[in-house]
C-alpha cells in the first residue's frame, strides 16, 4: 500500500502556478496544507489560505518556498499577490529546530538564517531528477526566445552553447535536433569527449576567443562570468545572447548593452514557459521527499530515546 502524507502539516508560502499544480497533489496525500500569497481558486480545495507569515508557520512539520527562492532581502517571490511576504529571523522562529525547509535555490541570507534556527534546508534545483527534468521547459523557453528575437531561423544557424551541464546538454541536444550547427565550449575532458560523441563542435574556454565573431546566438548556462567584456568585444553585433544561468549568470551585461549587443537575462524559464509541467515535476518528486525525511527524524527519535 502507498505510503501518504496524512497527517504532516505543511505550509507552502508563495509562488506561481508551479506550487498550485504541487498544492493538489500534497492535499490528493493527505498533508494538512496551510498557504499564504494565493487567493481562493478552484485548485485550493482542501488547503487553508492564511494571511500572515506568522500563521502559516505556527504548528508545520515542512515549509514549502518557490523554486525561486528568496531575493536578498528574504522576500518570497508571489505573483498572485501585491502582499510582501519576507522571511526573517523573527518570522523563522516560530518554527521547531529540525523543521524540513524545501526551496529550489537559496540565497545566503536564507541559508544563514536557517542555520541559525537550525532547520533542515534542502535546495531542490539540485537535486538530478528535478534539474534534469527542468531543463526540458528551460531549454524549449530559451529557444522560443532566440526564436522570437532573432531575424534568422534556428535551422542552419551558428549556435555556441556555454556549459555541458543539465541544461547546456538538452538546449544543445534541442538545437541540434532542429538543424543548428551546434558548439558547445565546456572545461572538463569528459565533457569534450561527450560533445563530441553527440556530434557537436567542441572548444574549451581558453581557445573560445577564437570562434567568438561568428556566432549567430549564444546561450550561458554557467554561473560564473564567462562572457567578460573582452569577449563580448569580439562578437558580431548581430549576435543574440541568452542567459539562462542562476545568479550571478555569466554575461557582462553591461558591456553588451554599450555596444548594441542584444543580452537576455532569462531566469526562471520552467514557471514561465511551461508552469504546468514543471509543477508535476515537483508534484511528483515532492511528496516522496518530504515522506523520507520525516522517517529519517522519526528514526533518530527512536534511536535517542533507545539510547
């Protein structure tokens, strides 16, 4: 018989329709489920809307925040409300030590915090099943852009993808299946056999300057500056790039901007382009974690008391 979440108190502050898509289905397994940042709607049967953060986190056993996290101030991201919902060492306290936190990236200001309210943070977006499954929507929402901006088709086009990562490789893989001549430029040796294995052109960093004015596009996937202001220097000013990487990305935007080279920064693409499958993702993967790390407390509960 399937294991459910009858009787865990979770409470889900914020988000977009990513948490709605999750919020049926902790609600379809039984979880008590408190929400904060939603008004009513039709998929919100069975939770309970609150309206303070103190409410929301009184009495929980798991405290849901968006994938996106936080800004660096402790501001949940919410689009379904004007309401400033800030998480705060005086708000955090109202949660037991111990208390499971699950966001998809978070900044230092809410790892600090949690560290000293001794909660238990898990950071989802690293977790391979979401990531990798996330980078489908991400992949497909960075080429619909290309595709809208650029004046060219992505067939027969000169593509440079930055990184070999979980998302560098199914935006190459994409690119590659809809006609681009594909590079990829990655760091690691395995990296440049895998690329070459799928067929695409492979170039290390330090030898990229070289293939830099011919690209049509580039996408970044590396969360560290790659594209400086020397290396955007050398770019055709026809040249489109696209930032999908998490903060700080790798593009010197500025640089860019002053000689007229177009630069998207696109975070947060899975919620944009494809809100309702990138929820079941997490709707599938969620439930599951939160059972596991219940059981893991509940067995050290038993092992200090049998001590």
């Amino acid at each position: 018989m399937r294991e459910t979440l009858a009787g865990i108190n979770i409470a889900v502050i914020g988000g977009d329709e990513r948490e709605l898509v999750l919020i049926q289905e902790l609600i379809k397994q039984g979880a008590n489920v408190k929400v904060i940042g939603f008004p009513f709607r039709p998929e919100l049967e069975g939770a309970k809307i609150v309206n303070s953060i103190i409410k929301v986190l009184t009495d929980v056993d798991v405290v849901v925040l968006p994938m996106s996290g936080t800004d660096i101030h402790g501001n949940v991201k919410a689009i379904f409300t004007n309401e400033k919902l800030i998480i705060s060492d005086e708000t955090l306290s109202y949660l037991k030590p111990g208390t499971l936190l699950l966001v998809g990236a978070a900044r230092p200001i809410l790892r600090d915090m949690v560290n000293r309210h001794k909660l238990k943070l898990i950071e989802t977006a690293n977790i391979d099943k979401i990531a990798i499954l996330n980078s489908i929507p991400t992949a497909e929402g960075a080429i619909q852009i290309a595709m809208e901006k650029l004046p060219i088709t992505i067939h027969n086009s000169k593509a440079l993808v930055l990184g070999l990562g979980r998302c560098g490789a199914t935006l190459a893989g994409l690119l590659n299946a809809l006609g681009a001549h594909v590079y990829v430029a990655v760091r690691k040796e395995a990296d440049l056999a895998r690329g070459f294995v799928q067929g695409y052109k492979t170039v290390t960093y330090p030898n990229l300057t070289q293939y830099l004015p011919t690209f049509d596009v580039i996408f970044n996937t590396v969360p560290a500056l790659i594209l400086d202001s020397s290396k955007i220097a050398l770019l055709n000013r026809n040249c489109l790039i696209i930032d999908i990487a998490s903060s700080p990305g790798g593009v010197d935007f500025s640089a860019a901007e002053k000689l007229g080279i177009q630069a998207i920064l696109a975070p947060g693409l899975p919620g944009k382009v494809a809100p309702k499958t990138a929820g079941q993702i997490l709707a599938d993967y969620y439930p599951g974690l939160i059972l596991q790390e219940i059981r893991k407390d509940f067995r050290r509960c038993n092992d200090a008391i049998e001590r």
